[in-house]
C-alpha cells in the first residue's frame, strides 16, 4: 500500500475527527488483547486443574489478529454480516463480546471448562453470539461461502432481499488445507460479492516460522479465481520511513528478507537492531544512514509495524472492497504481538508466564489481580463500544415452522425397481402430494445428477443460479436432461468435490437458526465418496446444519466398477455419526418412508440429520409383501421407519436370517432354500442399525430410545439362532445377537473387492446364497 495512499487516508479521518477515533479504536484494541490474554491466561494458570492435563489456549494466535478483529468489530461490521472466526481466535471474540455487554463476566474464567466457554468458536455450545462454528481446519473459513449461498437461496423462498457480507478469518497456515481451495475455486464462488475473507498472514505454523513467504503465491491464487485481492503489507510509520532518504532500500530490503530472518529481527533489542536489519548488500550504509535519524522507541516499534497492526491501514482496505465479486485481504501480522513472545518461532502454544502476565499489565495499564474491567460508561471507550453494540444488534429471529410432510403417498410400486431410482420418483411425488413441502426441498450433487436419478427432478424444478442463464439445448430433441438455470430453481450442482457438497448442505440446513427459513436440504454422492466427506459433514451436524445425505450407488453389488469404488465402512459410519439417522432401505416403498421420515425432523430445534444409503441392483417389489389393509401398511411404514421389520416369519424358526438394502433378495432366496432343507426361518430386514442400538441401549437403561421395535422384530419366544448378512462390513448387524443372546454368524464385507459381475464378487467376499444357507446350517448345528 503507498504512502501518498495512506496519508490521503490520515487526512480524510483527521478531518472527520479520525485520530480521535483511531485513539479510541486503539485503546479498545488494546483492552480486547489484555482481556483474550487473561481468559486463556486464568484457565491455565489461576483456575484450579485437578486432572494435571494441560488446559492450553493459543494467546499468541489471538493477539495475531486482534487488530483485525477489533477494527472489524468496532469500525466495519453490520448487523446483517456474519463472520467466522480462525478457531485460535476464539478469546478475542469473547473478549469483544464482553465489551459488548453480550457474554456475562461469570464466563471469562471458564474457557475450556465443562459447560463453559469452548476452545473454538462454536454456535451450538458458547454462551455468546458466535455466527459459524470453526475448529476444524479450512470448514470454518468456507462455511460463509455456503452461508452466502444458503443465504441468497432463501431470498428464493422470501421473496425479500436478505444480504450482508460474509467474513472469514483465516489464518495463513490454514489455506494449507485442500478444502480451502475446492471452495475458493468452484465456478459459483466468483458470483458472491458479499464474501470476503481477511487473511491473518504472520507466517507462522504451529512448529516454524515459514521459511518461504507464500505470500505472492497466494496472491496469485486467489486473483486466478478471480476474486478481488488487498495486500495490507506496511503500516502508517513504516511507510512514512519509507519516503525518506534510504526509504526505497529499506523497503525492498524488508520485502526480500526471508521470513525466519525478519522474525529474528523482532527478538533483538534496539543495537543489535540496528547492526541487523541493514542487512550486507550495497545498499546497507543509505539504510544504516536511515536508522540512525531514529530513537530506539521509534525503531523498535517501526519493525513491528505491520499492515495487520496498524488501524488506519485496515480500514483503508476495507473501504477499497469491491462488493461485486469476492474479496480476500491479505493482512501482514506478527504472531504474538504485543506479547512478549511476540514473534518467537515456537510461540503458537506457549502461555504466558505469571511474571510476563504481571508485566504485560503494567505495560497496558491493566490490574492483574482485577482483569476483567469493561471501559466506563461515558468514557470514549465506553461510548464506542455501546454504540457498536447498537449497530450490531439483532432482533431475535422468528422461526418459520417447517411445512408439513406426508408419511406416505399411498401408492404400491410394482415390477422392478432400483432404490436409487426411487429417490428421484419419491421427489417428484413430493412436488405433487405437498407443493409447500416440496419448495422448500433443495439437492446438491456434485456433477452427478443424471447418473444417480436426479434427471426427472432437475427437469421439473430447475437448477438454481444467481440469474437465469438461457438453456442453448432446450430446443434440441436428443437432450433428455434440461439444464434450466434461475434464481428460483431448486438443484444446485457444484463441481466435483465432495467437501463442497456436504459444507453447503450443512449451510442449507442451518438456514431454521440463521434467518427463521427451514429449508429440507438434500446432497447426493457416489456412497465410496462419503468417507471423504465425512468429516466437514459431520462438523456441519455439529454446527446445527439438518441435512441428508444419500449415497448411491454403495456397496460392492457396484461390482463392475472394481474395488475401489466399492463401500465397505459406510453403513457403520450411519451407525455411528451422532445427531444422524441412517436408513439403507431395501425396496422403493422404504425409500419413500424414511425419506419423508427424515424431511419431517428437519428444520427446528431438536432437528437430526440422515444419511440413506441406496443402491443400483434392480429389486422386484413383489418381494416386499406390502400389506393392502391400511391399518397393517401403516403398522409396515413405522416399522420401517424405526428400523426394521420381519419380511418373512415362520411359527418356530430355527434361524433367524436379518439382512438389509441390496442383499435382501439373496436373504430371501437363501431362506426359501432352507426351508426346502426343513429348517424353517425368519427374515428380518432392517433398514436402520443404528435406530436398532439405540433401542437396544434403551432397553439396557442406557438412553431413552423406546424398545417397541425390538418387541415386535425380535420377540424374546421367537429367539433362534441368527445369520446377519449385509453388502458392508459385518459388525454393523452383530451386535443384534446380543437383543435376545442367541448363536450368530455375521456375513459381510471386509476387504477390498474385485471387478467383475455380481454374482462373483458376492461369492468371493462370501454374502451370496450359498454363503447364507451354509451360515445358517452352521450356527442351527
């Protein structure tokens, strides 16, 4: 940033009272570094620890971005903009909030406590206003992309404009993270102005100074994607200096210093300041000249006089963003600044001593044994940080309720059918039996849509685009699949990338919480791919986000596509993943149940997410047995719905067979063969493990789950002996032997597959039903 600019800047803010203000703004920036440091200081040095594990903070971290952080808070922030916090932050924003008067005293001592203050931002479990939940490295800082998208779509459903920026801070080690660069780098992204992200560049990782600045780097990277890019390098007294003689040398002297060389700099006093810093080139003597015109005071504060520290700089890049596509601010920091191990190489996770406290609070004019002092109400600090809180306030946000969705449509599928297939007619069906319902339905995939069935329902409610682009095929015969883009379209399809997928449908389901607006957020993925995604869907969950998730087609009955699109682990990652039901239904009919299921226990408080597995293996649906009196359908549909029901039942079985999804057809045949052999069987098709081990833990006193469903699929008189078998890893149905403690054998998958037909790979992993029959002979024997 040039000096001419700078002091242009000064100016303009001495005329407005500017330096009155920034006095004020730096009085508070220092409170908000005293008070973030206390909070971390208290917990790990005052606050008692009985268990001897350390506590931790990141006081370094914070006072990185405190300068931001508060001319962001106090200076640029509006009531509809929402910002998410680089996890190590999380002090600071307390620290603000307090100030604010919205987090209560009681809470500063509690941070990382038990029902206290969290060690990251988070918006289901800290005391004060916290927009987006951050804590897992690179999901925190895309989450305002999706949020500006969900945001935008809401419009859709309002018809009222609803916009403000959406800031991330991030810090510079974090865009090391590969889910930085899927969101940034997706097509949709260089359409939303109101994103803009503010890098927290002090070159430091949590072992090292980076020894190669990435700066430049990621400069590039960020215009190629065409956002907007602010470098905020120097500040106010480094770029006076620089316009004085030996100005220009020192200048590119500092600019070409190797990171780790200019971070050694920071930790030398005054002399050996002056001896290091004009370096040995030629332009060493017209540098040293420089230096000398200038007290130590003035030297050693100029060297730390960076861009991200000095307040004018800041908002001078804020004035300069360009609300028309996004913008990333690149702030030049000093790890630790202001601390006195500002600057240290491995300053990321050390803690302040009780003397280096004491003596940062004489330095600050701050009473250690009193820290938690707000400014005075009439005082300059007092008034400003009032007046900040008004135009920061929100009114509580007034929930829409959701709209009703059916349990069922009333129709019988017939013929053959695929689950996946079922999905795409289930939502059709949907626009027809509850249009209020089926608007606010919205499916993301990631450039899958025609191969997982979506095609029928992309055609009917259009793709959703921030404006409506012509559809050059529409008139082409041959194009099945119409791509009609508009604001009001329902699909969203995003490049190929999983994490995308899932942080935007987290984002889509917190819309209830954020604005009031439930919307019933649908992501479909190839089920081998949801590993990938797992982790940013599963923080999305976290954070508040109801989404499902389908994956399909799973499991190795994908047999021609080889080993390594095959799932083994997803249907126990449904078992496992809290906030979550999973559902991997067997027949269209299921399909349509937990699907409507899922819908109606999203978009409120106490919501859950689902995650349905689905499969491409043609089914004939004669072999569900719907009942036809309505009493016995409905008894089916809430069977299916809480996780299981009994497909085939014999008076006395001798075996029970359990079974679920794709492998339902093998279970069955496997039990008409065993019966032919004398040893009747009942076939037990579960469509949910883990609704059935939250009956189970119920019935054990270890939850509230109610237990009728295991009374009903598993009567204690008809126990037998068990063979559960499923097209996934076999733990996920054992533990059903332990319902009524009888013998089992557990078929499943639990090695990578082979390519090849269906019957051959279910025969080499052991789940066809020559595998069932000598399973169920085994354990009868």
């Amino acid at each position: 940033m040039e000096h001419s600019t700078l002091n242009e800047n000064r100016a303009r803010l001495d005329d407005a009272g500017g330096e009155s203000r920034l006095a004020t703004l730096a009085a508070i920036e220092r409170r908000v570094l005293w008070l973030s440091t206390s909070i971390i200081h208290h917990a790990n040095r005052v606050r008692e620890n009985t268990s001897g594990i350390k506590v931790g903070g990141h006081q370094a971290s914070s006072a990185s971005i405190n300068t931001i952080m508060t001319s962001l808070w106090f200076g640029q922030l509006r009531a509809e903009d929402r910002v998410s916090v680089k996890p190590h932050a999380s002090p600071v924003l307390h620290a603000i909030n307090y100030l604010l008067g919205s987090l209560d005293e009681k809470y500063l001592t509690t941070l990382r406590q038990f029902g206290g203050l969290q060690s990251y931002p988070s918006r289901a479990k800290d005391p004060d206003p916290v927009d987006y939940s951050t804590g897992s490295v690179g999901i925190g800082a895309t989450a305002p992309i999706w949020g500006a998208i969900s945001r935008r779509y809401t419009e859709t459903i309002t018809g009222t404009p609803s916009r403000g920026r959406q800031y991330s801070l991030v810090g510079d080690a974090e865009l090391d993270e590969g889910a930085i660069w899927e969101a940034v780098l997706d097509s949709s992204v260089a359409e939303l102005g109101e994103i803009v992200w503010i890098v927290d560049l002090n070159r430091q990782s949590l072992d090292r100074v980076v020894p190669n600045s990435a700066a430049g780097k990621i400069q590039r990277m960020f215009e190629a994607a065409g956002w907007q890019v602010i470098a905020v390098r120097f500040g106010s007294l480094l770029e006076g200096l620089f316009d004085r003689d030996g100005g220009p040398a020192l200048r590119d002297r500092i600019v070409a210093m190797p990171n780790p060389e200019y971070q050694r700099l920071l930790r030398c006093a005054a002399d050996e300041l002056r001896d290091r810093l004009p370096g040995t080139g030629s332009a060493r003597q017209s540098i040293a000249d420089l230096l000398a015109t200038i007290d130590d005071e003035t030297l050693l504060a100029a060297i730390r006089n960076l861009g991200g520290h000095d307040l004018a700089a800041l908002q001078q890049a804020y004035a300069e963003i360009d609300d028309t596509r996004p913008t990333v601010i690149i702030a030049y920091t000093i790890k630790g600044y202001g601390l006195p191990t500002e600057g240290h190489p491995q300053n990321h996770s050390s803690l302040l001593s009780v003397e280096q406290y004491r003596a940062l609070a004489e330095q600050l004019g701050e009473d250690a044994a009193h820290p938690w002092q707000r400014f005075a109400a009439g005082s300059a600090g007092g008034v400003l940080c009032a007046s900040t809180a008004e135009r920061l306030h929100r009114d509580p946000i007034e929930a829409v309720l959701p709209p009703a969705v059916p349990a069922d449509f009333g129709r019988t599928p017939a013929g053959t059918a695929t689950t996946q297939a079922a999905l795409g007619r289930a939502l059709l069906d949907l626009t027809r039996a509850a249009p209020e319902a089926a608007r606010r339905v919205v499916t993301v995939s990631p450039d899958v849509s025609s191969s997982t069935n979506l095609a029928g329902w992309v055609n009917k409610v259009g793709v959703w685009s921030t404006e409506e682009r012509q559809d050059w095929f529409s008139d082409d015969a041959e194009t099945i699949m119409h791509w009609r883009e508009k604001p009001t379209g329902q699909h969203i399809e995003l490049g190929i990338a999983e994490v995308n997928l899932v942080s935007l449908i987290g984002e889509l389901g917190a819309t209830w919480s954020r604005w009031g607006q439930p919307l019933f957020p649908i992501g479909v993925l190839y089920d081998p791919f949801v590993e990938r995604a797992l982790e940013p869907w599963s923080y999305g969950i976290y954070a508040g986000g109801q989404s499902i998730l389908v994956g399909t087609p799973s499991g190795v009955t994908l047999a021609p596509e080889g080993g390594a699109h095959q799932s083994i682990k997803t249907p126990s990652i449904g078992l496992e993943q809290p906030n979550c039901i999973s559902y991997e239904p067997a027949f269209a009919l299921d399909v349509e149940w937990t699907l409507l299921a899922a819908m109606a226990q999203m978009g409120r408080e106490g919501g859950t997410s689902a995650y349905l597995r689905l499969s491409t293996k043609p089914v004939d649906q004669q072999l569900a047995s719907i009942p036809t009196d309505p009493a016995a359908r409905e008894r089916r549909r809430r069977q299916v719905v809480a996780g299981g029901y009994l497909l085939r039942a014999a008076l006395h079985p001798a075996v029970t067979i359990v079974t679920m999804g794709a492998l339902v057809p093998d279970a069955l045949a496997a039990a008409d063969r065993l019966e032919m052999l004398g040893t009747p069987v009942d076939v037990l098709c579960v469509t949910s493990p883990g609704l059935l081990y939250e009956a189970l833990q119920g019935r054990n006193g270890q939850g509230s789950a109610e237990t009728w469903i295991l009374d009903q699929i598993l009567p204690r008189e008809k126990a037998a002996p068990m063979v559960t078998v499923l097209d996934g890893h076999p733990h996920t149905l054992a533990f059903l032997a332990s319902v009524n403690q009888v013998k089992s054998r557990n078929l499943g998958v639990s090695g990578f597959g082979q390519a090849g037909a269906i019957d051959e790979v279910y025969r080499y992993h052991g789940i066809d039903t020559d595998s069932i029959v000598r399973a169920a002979l085994d354990v009868v024997a």
